[in-house]
C-alpha cells in the first residue's frame, strides 16, 4: 500500500481530459494554453470547443497541434469525433504497422546492402 495517495483538482482534470481526448491529439486546458503562451516558444493551439468534464462540467478545452520550427513529422489526427467508434481503425492502423515490419524483416538482405538506420 502506497504511503501517498496524491489526488485532486489536477489529477481528476488530467484523467477527465484524457477519457474525453482522441488518438494522435493532445489535449489540453486553458491554464496550459495560457502556459504555453506565456513561454513565447510558438506552440500552435487549437480551440476543441466546450468539453463535459465529469465533477467539472463544462470547460473550453484546445487541442496542442506543433510548434514553430519542430520539423520532424506528427501523425496526422483521424478525422473522428467522440463517440465515433475510432477503437477499430485505431486497431487496423496498428495490424497494418505490425504487418508491415515483418514484412521489412522477413525480406532477405542481398549482399553488400546496408542495414536500415534507426
């Protein structure tokens, strides 16, 4: 048994956040947002709009989509809204992926050619 049990205002707001979040998004509150901001580092944020978060109710929450000058590249955010039933492509997405490596380690290497880099 932990001798801590840390619970509260930001750990309920963290696990509402992310029970009514969606794949490849991050999302965040306006307290972030306003954090971010202040840093002038160029995070990029979007307005997801009003959110029912459970013993909250109802908050204006946003969506952090980059920063200026991060140029490797994100995934790209299925076009879902909640309650669509995104589990399954999520789930094929990853199989497809799976497949996909196998396959890249099941071809034989001719000689002389290089290893794949990280």
């Amino acid at each position: 048994m932990p001798r801590y049990c840390l619970f509260g205002d930001t750990v309920n707001t963290a696990s509402r956040m992310e029970s009514t979040g969606l794949p490849y998004r991050i999302h965040i509150s306006r307290s972030t947002v306003q954090t971010l901001l202040s840093l002038d580092e160029g995070y990029m944020i979007d307005v997801r709009g009003q959110t029912e978060l459970k013993g909250k109710g109802l908050e204006e929450t946003y969506w952090l989509t980059g920063k200026v000058g991060f140029c490797r590249p994100l995934p790209t955010p299925l076009s879902i809204r909640p309650g669509d039933p995104w589990q399954d492509r999520i789930n094929q997405e990853i199989r497809t992926g799976f497949a996909k490596a196998r396959q890249g380690l099941a071809e034989p290497r001719r000689s002389g050619e290089a290893e794949p880099g990280p």
